[in-house]
C-alpha cells in the first residue's frame, strides 16, 4: 500500500500533536515548495533521504507503439531521484 498525502498528515498530526488542518497545511506547503523549486530547474536535496534533479532530454526519434509511424519527440524536462546510502541501507534492511 502507497503512503498518501492524508497519511503523512495524520502522522505528522499524530506524532508532533498539530491540528488536522495544520499537518494537512505543513504537508501541502512543503510539496509546493518542491515543486515550485524543481519547476525552476533547481534540485531538491533532502539530506539522508535522496536528492529530485531535473535533467533536460534532448529532441529525439520515437516510434507510436499503436500505429508504429516515426515522430519526433521533443525536448522536455524530467525529474529524476537518487536515493542517499541511508535510504538505501534502510530499504535493503541493513
């Protein structure tokens, strides 16, 4: 099972005894304030946790999978994530 936004809000309401509408408020500003930095093209470095980078991908030949015709598909944005050795300990059960 996912780890949801509500989720995240309960325990932080939980856990640190903020309001409901609070913890729901800390949960929506702090995924803003991601956004709006990676949307700006800077990276996102939560320490031992993993590091959101934007990396741009050039214009490149593609296929349509349904039709199997040739496009070009354009430049673009992505964002990527690295996960930092404690995360990853953590996730392989070290």
């Amino acid at each position: 099972m996912a780890l949801t936004k509500k989720d995240i809000a309960e325990k932080i309401q939980n856990e640190l005894g903020f309001l409901r509408k609070e913890s729901v408020e800390i949960v929506e500003t702090l995924l803003e304030l991601v956004k709006s930095t990676l949307g700006s093209g800077d990276d996102v470095l939560v320490s031992g946790f993993g590091k959101f980078c934007v990396k741009e991908k050039n214009e490149r030949k593609g296929r349509n999978p349904a039709t199997g015709e040739d496009a070009i598909l354009p430049a673009r944005r992505v964002v990527t994530f690295k996960c930092s050795g404690n995360l990853r300990e953590k996730v392989n059960g070290k």
